[in-house]
C-alpha cells in the first residue's frame, strides 16, 4: 500500500507565499514521477507542476515563474513553493505520483488566499 499525505496548505493573504509538502509512504521501490494538481470548486482538476526522478520540471503557464516543484528523493517527499498567489490560486491542492508504474494521489491540501 502506497499512500501520499500533503501539507502546508492554509488561509494567505493576496501576494503571500505557501510551501505545500507531499510525502510518500508505504512499499515503494521507486518514484518515476511527482506533481501536483489543483481543484477548485466547480472546475475541473488542473495540472501545476511535474518533478522526474531525475530533476526534470515541467510547469502549467498559469503557475511559470510564480511556482517552483522540488523533491527530495531520499525522503520520497515533493514540494511546492508558491509565490505571488492571488484569488484564482485558491483550491484544494493535490500531490500526484506515478510509482511503479501505477498512479497514485493524495487526498489534498486546502489553500485559500484570501483578498
């Protein structure tokens, strides 16, 4: 059993920053890919960020040059800094991973910024 747990989420002022964590657990052999999506409510999930194994990045426009992904391989631990956040930011942030191959999610991060 895998599981993913995100962290960091919370209520930030317009043009604040917030540091989410996701952190997997369990039987893991390797992790080929973490990320994050987004979800507000009435709209469909949307992409953020992706990390490989290797350090690759992959961003949405949305969130380029505002966003940053990051992991820490050794602690199977992704992060997500976000700076300059407004309005549009606010939703439940989720973790994302493809580990051997099967895909897994977190259960999500609420983040409210607040105007």
């Amino acid at each position: 059993q895998v599981q993913l747990v995100e962290s960091g989420g919370g209520l930030v002022p317009t043009g604040g920053s917030l540091r989410l964590s996701c952190t997997a657990s369990g039987t893991i052999s390797h992790i080929n890919l973490m990320g994050w999506y987004r979800q507000a409510p009435g709209k469909q999930r949307e992409f953020l960020a992706t990390v490989t194994s290797g350090g690759g990045t992959s961003y949405a426009d949305s969130v380029k040059g505002r966003f940053t992904i990051s992991r820490d391989n050794a602690k199977n631990t992704v992060y997500l800094e976000m700076n300059k956040l407004n309005a549009e930011d606010t939703a439940d942030y989720l973790c994302y991973a493809i580990i051997t191959r099967l895909n897994y999610w977190g259960q999500g991060t609420q983040v409210t910024v607040s105007s």
